[in-house]
C-alpha cells in the first residue's frame, strides 16, 4: 500500500468557488508549487514518464507560470497517459480558471464532444474531477480527459499558489475503458487516500 504523506485540497470549479466536491486527497508526492517538477518520479508504479515539449503559448497565456511541464506516462501494456501541471500564485492564477479544456481543445483543433463531473474511487472514499471526451477534427481520434485543481491548504488563498491537473489518454477501445483506465490505474496512483475531512 503505497504512503501518502502530502495533503491537498482538490476541487473541480476555480475563481476560488468551492463546490460541494470538494475532497481533501493525499498522495505519496510533494506537489507544492516549490517542489515541482522534481518532486513528481518519472516512474509512478508501473507507468514510466517521458518530458513533452510545453506549448509556447503556455507562458503567454497563463502569463508565465511558475510550474508548467508536460509527460507522457506508459505502462507495459502500451496504455499512454499524458499528464499536464499548470502552476501559478497570486492574481495570475486566474488564467488558470480561464483556459479551460473547453476553451483551449477546441482552439488546437479538437471538439469537446462532451464535459460532466465524475468520481474517482480511492482508498477512503472518492474524489471529483471534470472528465470530457474529445475529438481530433483531424484523423477523427478521441480521448478522454480529467483535471481539476489542487490548493496546498484548505484556506485556498491564491498566494500559496494553485496547481492544475490534466490528465488524458487515447480512446482505444471505447469511451468507459479510457476512463477506467485513468479512474482506477493513473490517478490512483498520484492520490491513492481521501483524508476524512470536508468543508461542509
């Protein structure tokens, strides 16, 4: 049973709303801004990560995040996840809330063919996340997407900074087996606990 020792405050809207999903999530990584990317392992169980190439646009857009980094993670069956961390503190952090997937597939030629909220079942519960399906306008390919976003402490005052997680993989088989992939190998592997703790 893996450790998680470093806990966060995940959510899936941003503006500093906070939703009824709202979970406390432990994992066995620092995630702190500060500590990122060295404190996330190229290899997280059985996935192996490759460095991706960051959009240029990125700095532009998110007006020069403190964290921005991009990998690709494959496991030995040939499953490909790739994992998308977007970092900022302060009043910057708000372009976090402002590029959503909804807003930026589309612009890099994909089709939001479909956007809900999910649960993520883990060791003590389950945790929420905005999952979408999407279509390549191009080769007519799908994936399927979570993210939503991580506060160091329950305060989620944006000076401590605020973290945005993308994770997707190709659709191969169908819909529900990309999801399931991410719902019950890659994401629980980043926060395998719910902490017993809620806001309301």
């Amino acid at each position: 049973m893996p450790r998680a020792d470093h806990v966060f405050f995940a959510d899936v809207e941003g503006w500093y709303r906070i939703t009824r999903n709202e979970r406390a999530v432990a994992s066995p990584f620092d995630l702190r801004l500060e500590q990122l990317p060295d404190a996330l392992p190229a290899q997280i169980g059985d996935w192996t990560a490759t460095d991706l190439p960051m959009n240029p646009q990125v700095e532009t857009l998110y007006d020069h995040p403190e964290v921005a980094f991009q990998r690709a993670y494959q496991n030995p069956q040939g499953d490909l996840v790739w994992l998308t961390l977007i970092g900022h503190r302060g009043a910057a952090s708000f372009h976090l809330f402002e590029h959503t997937p909804t807003i930026c597939y589309p612009l890099q030629g994909w089709a939001m063919l479909r956007e809900q909220v999910d649960s993520i079942p883990v060791r003590g519960g389950q945790f929420y996340a905005q999952r979408g399906l999407a279509r390549n306008e191009a080769d007519q390919s799908q994936l399927v997407l979570f993210y939503w976003y991580l506060w160091d402490t329950e305060a989620r005052d944006p000076q401590d900074g605020i973290l945005s997680l993308r994770i997707s993989t190709p659709v191969r088989d169908s819909e529900e087996a990309a999801a399931a992939l991410l719902k019950q190998s890659f994401i629980p592997a980043l926060f395998p606990v719910v902490v017993p703790w809620r806001r309301f």
